[in-house]
C-alpha cells in the first residue's frame, strides 16, 4: 500500500466547519461493541488518531472513559477542544507519524475515518509501541455503501463525474457492503497484533441537495477539485434533483470496525 497524499491528507482543515455539521455520528452500537470488543475498563486512557472535531472522541468520553488525541489539523482541534470543553480530554496538534507520547500507557489506540490516512510503513509499530499489555488497537472507517436498492442518483451522476476528470475507481455498481473487503489480513501481516475481530454497519441518512452538497465539501477529494470542475457538479447535483418529485437523496454508510490486541 502506497503514502498517503499529504496534500489530500491536509485539505480536512481547510473545511473544519463544515465537516462538524455535515458528518454524521458513528451509530451507538459500534462504539458500543467497540468497548466490549476492547475489553475496556472504566476510566481507561485512550489514544485517538486524527479526532477531527471530535465525533468518536465525545461517545467515549460520555462512556467515561480519558481521551488523548493526536490530530493534524489545527483548525479541526480547535473545533474539538470547544466541542469537548469540560470533558477529560487532551488534544496535541501533530501527525501521528511525528507525535512523541508515553509508550506503553495506552488500553486502546483507536482511529475513526482516519486510519487509511497514516503512512502504513509505520502506523502498525506506532499503535504497538503506545499500547500497555494486552491494548487494543481498532479502527474503521464511515464509507459511501451500495447496499441492494440504493439510490439510482448515484449511477446517473457518474457521467458528470467521467466529464470532469474525477471518474470513481472500480467496478459499478460497487461490491455490496458484505462484499468489501475487510482489513484482517494487514493487521495480522503486521505480526504486532493478533485475535482480529471484525464488525460491520450500515445505516442511511437523507439529505437534501444542499445537505448532500455540503457533505461532499468534507471530502478530501472534492474539496480539491478545480474550482471551476467543483461548481459544474454541485450545480449538476442541484439541478438534477431538484428535478425528482422527491429531491432528497438516500445515502447509505458502511463502517468496518477492527479490535486486535497487541502481540508481545
């Protein structure tokens, strides 16, 4: 697996506000099973990489467990600390890769929709060397899913998609949510993490076209389009939903969640 695109991986900060209104939540029944996957005790001390403005970071503080998160943007730990102001949180502006912490003092090292983002030479041995015995490390990520009757928008939007240059990778329409493949082989390939454990869910939100506008504004992606290619196809999106005698969009969600626990 190839870097991550540091310039992609930097344009986040530039839509901090947006991306607190426009993400959804991850549901309540992954950070549930999350806690009971990890073992987690009350209290525990939990690492998160790239918080963003704190969406998986809040439901575990509320379930009382302490949180340091490392995020790369300034912007969207900003957005964090007011977001998670009064709760037992500590947020450091850094790369994961650069960040310098105590080893070995973490139950958990966790990322939500950010995992994909950390240099996969090093980001395996990084969660290892922060973890206590027996810690855990989990991630997932929140992707667009295609589930049997989605939305027939999404097939009928590729070709503007094509014209401008930004033709989606793959096969269409794409693999069914229990089709996509998990990421247990890497884990374990890693040879620092063992007893892998995979959960998945799928949900769908609603949108309008201006919601679903804005919720591709937090897309690394879009957010670097030209701007002249970007208006093409929001003004698409609008013009072609509106046109529907119901313009609001079915979106369904895939998150993917993996619980290992160190290897000695």
């Amino acid at each position: 697996m190839s870097a991550p695109d540091e310039e992609l991986r930097g344009t986040f900060d530039t839509a901090a506000e947006l991306y607190e209104t426009a993400r959804p939540a991850y549901p309540g029944e992954l950070i549930d099973d999350l806690v009971v996957l990890a073992g987690l005790e009350a209290g525990a001390r939990l690492l998160e990489i790239g918080c963003a403005t704190g969406k998986a970071t809040r439901p575990l503080l509320e379930r009382g467990f302490q949180v340091v998160c490392v995020e790369l943007g300034a912007q969207l730990a900003e957005h964090a600390r007011r977001n998670l102001a009064g709760l037992p949180v500590e947020i450091e502006v850094s790369p994961f890769e650069a960040w310098e912490g105590e080893p070995a003092s973490f139950a958990l090292v966790y990322a939500a929709t950010a995992w994909h983002w950390i240099d996969p030479a090093t980001r395996y041995e990084r969660a290892h060397r922060y973890l206590r015995r027996d810690g855990q490390l989990a991630f997932w990520s929140a992707s667009h899913a295609f589930p049997a009757g989605f939305d027939p928008f999404f097939g009928k939007i590729q070709p503007v998609y094509d014209e401008i240059g930004a033709s989606r990778e793959g096969e269409w329409p794409p693999p069914l949510p229990e089709d996509v493949p998990d990421e247990a082989a890497a884990i374990e390939a890693s040879g620092l993490f063992e007893d892998v454990r995979v959960r998945r869910y799928l949900w769908e939100r609603s949108y309008t076209p201006d919601e679903y506008i804005a919720l591709l504004g937090t897309f690394s992606g879009h957010i670097a389009m030209e701007a002249a290619s970007r208006d093409h196809l929001y003004a698409e999106i609008h013009r072609r939903l509106d046109r529907r005698r119901d313009p609001r969009l079915r979106r369904h969600w895939l998150a993917i969640l993996h619980v290992a626990r160190r290897r000695e």
